[in-house]
C-alpha cells in the first residue's frame, strides 16, 4: 500500500464506523411480529410459493393433514427421474451432459439424429470471438473464476448483434452459445489466474469441436490434455447432477428476478453466476472441503468417533473452523431423508477412492462426518431437524481425486448449472412477463429534517 492509498484508508475510517453502527441484524422478533417470510421461507421451513416451473421438479417431502413429512429424495428433469438419465447414460457408456442440456431446453429427450445435430451445434459454438481471451481475460486476470466468468458472460452482449431481443428463438440462441462458451472461458481464466497470480507456465488449449464437455474441460484445464475416459466419464457425471435444481434455488431465483425485468440474457446469466459464487450456495463445496482439512489438521485418529464428535461439536458451537457454527455440506432447504444428488455422488466417490490408499482413508472420515452430524447437531442444538448429507458433501472430494483445482469447484458448478438457468429464462420471460416484486415492511420512524447548520 502506497502513501496515498494510506491516507485514503485513513480517511474512510469514520465512514466505516458510522456505517457499522447503522447496519446491524434486525432483532428475530420483528420479523415475527410483522409476519415476514425470511429466506422466503415459511414457519415449517417450507419455500414461500413464488412462481410455476416445469423445468424441474425436488422432492424431498409431502404435506399430510396440513404437515411436513420426510421422504427419501428425488430429482426430476421435465419429469425424468435423474437417477434414470444417469443409469441409462452409464449403461451405454455415453456421455449424457449434451442430452441433458437438450431435454432442459426443449423439454423432450432427443432422438439419436437429433441429439447427434445438437452435439455439434455445441462443438460449432464453443470458439470464443477473435481476440475475446487476449482482451477480455488474460488482460484483467481475477483471482476469483467465478468473477471473471461473470465478467466474461457481460462482455459477450458487445459481440452479440441482436443481445436485446427477448423472443424464444433470439433467448435460445444466446443460450446454446452461452451453455458451449461458459467452460472455454472458466479454462482460459483458471489459466491466467495460474500464469499471473500464481506465477505458473500459461496454457491455454483451443477447444476441440467433437470432444464432450467433459472431455473438453479436461482437455483445457490440463497443461498436457491428456485425460482417461473413466475420468471424462465421471466428471459428466457431475455436471449432470448439477443440471438443475428448481426454481426456487437462490441461482435460478435470481435468474427469473432479473428476467422478469425484461434485461438481457447475459445480464441474467452473470447474475446467476454472483449467486452461484456465495458460499451458502455453489461456494458451499469449497467450504466442505476447507472444513475437511481443518478436521483432518485437528483430529489426531480419522477412525475415532467419539474424537471426530467431540470436534464437530465444536465447530457446532462455533469454537473450530470458521466460527460460523455450520457443518457445510449436511442439511438441506428440501432434502430430509437423502439428497439424490449425494447418492449417485458418494457411490461414485467411494468406487474411485477405493483405487488409492490415502482417499480411502478420507472418504471413510467423509462419510463418518455425514453419520455422526446429525447426533451432533441434536446434542448442540437441541434440534431434532432431519438431516441429509447434500449433494456439496462429496462434490469437492471428487473433484479433488480428479486432480482439479479448488478455485474451479463452484465454476464447474456453474457450467453445469447454466443449462438449467437459461431454461428458467425463458420460462420466465415467455411464460410469466410480470416484473417480479415482492414488498418490504418498513420498520423505519419518520423524522423530522435538520438543516445542515442546526446538525
């Protein structure tokens, strides 16, 4: 920090402090009193109902005379079973992002001339514009992926010659583009943050028209692109699962809020994306990893329950960790009995730990730390909350054993999920067309004003 950077911070100080005192939580019982939805959440920890989708569908329980009542967890793509796209995908050894892309889309699941066609329409728009990686990433390089996606996804509406039009064929477009581009970008800035932030060799590899998304994304992020197809396999995996999620998931909510302006796609996809980044959201999978190490780096035997429990009582606490008092990847806003999601995730994850020594030691302390949390959150909280491992538990570590970087955790997140957001875009605009606007109580007294000269 220069001298005049100090001086500066100097003077912002006081503002600082009076900005301090003004903004401090609202106590719990206002929000009582006035009956707000907080989270948009009501009492029995249900979502407020704020809109139709026929995108996707969670189910995680059913109401019964007026209650909630915890089921086993299912996710459905306009009403396919994701357990059964993933099966079928892996029966056939294929790779299945591209169908889902295509069913999130259209609606339907495609024939095999047609799913062919679609899957080189994506190889066809992967190619950023000319001089689009030298401008736009390598010369303002971010330390954070997710930043300079989002940077990079606003940049694009000056390369587009129509990015106004909000017709279906004029959003779609922008999608199918947006949905191929997404990864070359998350690659190319991942590269840079190595080369001018981490002081690594650059590498930027031009994507291959006729490999997956999978494939690609391995082909890009490794510095020799070599990949073996178990691994390409396993990672579309991944971006299946996190396809979509809803409506209601604070990404997709976000998506419909700033569409239902009437903006422009890639206004409301780089919104998604600085929804996405938070660590209560897509950020949550670099958390539970943070997490892990912490545990790892604090408990002397892996194995021990009683010693594990005894720290994560701790950290429920809010004496370990981060002090926030969360056990990130366990719960769920829907989710009681299981997120399916973590099912097909942790069977992956233990098939591939069980192939080193060292990740089958971790996985074993991954799924000790999903048993033993919720008597944990009981003993601490008093709560009797079921509890379900979600789909952040494992994501991460698999990741990991994937040799992938952790600053890509949440953008691979991200280039799975924008299939499932632009779906939700045109929902929203063709299907809605109502501003979004929901009311805000006011809890503020009415003053009197003081000249400047009385103050």
């Amino acid at each position: 920090m220069n001298i005049m950077d100090k001086v500066i911070a100097k003077k912002r100080e006081r503002f600082y402090q009076r900005a301090n005192d003004l903004y401090q939580p609202f106590p719990q019982e206002l929000f009582t009193e006035y009956g707000v939805k907080r989270g948009l959440r009501n009492e029995d920890d249900t979502g407020v109902m704020a809109g139709l989708t026929a995108v996707g569908q969670v189910l995680g329980y059913h109401m019964e005379n007026g209650k909630k009542m915890p089921m086993e967890g299912h996710l459905k793509y306009r009403g396919y079973d994701l357990n059964d796209i993933v099966e079928n995908c892996e029966k056939e050894r294929r790779y299945g992002f591209e169908e889902v892309v295509y069913l999130l889309l259209f609606g339907t699941l495609p024939n095999a001339e047609m799913l062919e066609r679609f899957r080189d329409l994506i190889g066809d728009c992967r190619f950023l514009p000319d001089g689009f990686t030298e401008d736009m990433i390598l010369k303002a390089p971010s330390a954070d992926i997710m930043n300079k996606m989002a940077r990079s996804v606003l940049a694009m509406y000056s390369y587009d010659d129509n990015p106004d039009e909000i017709t279906v064929m004029n959003i779609l477009r922008q999608s199918i583009q947006l949905i191929a581009c997404l990864p070359v970008m998350a690659a190319a800035g991942y590269q840079a943050k190595r080369h001018y932030h981490d002081g690594k060799s650059l590498y930027l590899h031009v994507p291959q028209k006729n490999l997956s998304t999978a494939e690609n994304l391995l082909y890009m992020l490794r510095s020799d692109h070599k990949f073996s197809k178990d691994e390409a396999r396993l990672l579309d995996v991944m971006l299946m699962v996190h396809a979509e999620h809803g409506g209601g998931n604070n990404s997709a909510f976000a998506t419909r809020v700033v569409s239902s302006s009437g903006t422009d796609t890639y206004s409301a996809i780089a919104a998604a994306i600085g929804s996405l980044k938070g660590p209560k959201h897509g950020g949550a999978n670099a958390k539970v990893m943070a997490m892990m190490e912490d545990i790892k780096n604090n408990v002397s035997d892996w194995t021990d329950e009683a010693e594990v429990a005894a720290y994560l009582e701790k950290i429920l606490r809010k004496e370990a960790f981060d002090g926030a008092g969360l056990i990130y990847g366990m719960g769920h806003a829907i989710y009681t009995y299981s997120d399916p999601r973590c099912v097909l995730l942790k069977k992956h994850a233990s098939k591939l730990a069980s192939k080193r020594l060292e990740w089958g030691k971790e996985f074993k302390l991954y799924d000790l730390v999903e048993r033993l949390t919720p008597d944990c959150f009981y003993k601490v909280k008093q709560s009797k909350k079921i509890m379900c491992a979600n789909v952040d538990m494992y994501s991460g570590f698999v990741y990991k054993m994937l040799g992938i970087a952790p600053e890509m955790y949440t953008p691979l997140f991200a280039i799975a999920r924008i299939p499932g957001w632009c779906a939700h875009r045109l929902e929203e605009t063709i299907g809605c067309s109502r501003i979004i606007r929901p009311a805000y109580q006011s809890i503020v007294t009415e003053k009197e004003y003081t000249p400047l000269s009385e103050r």
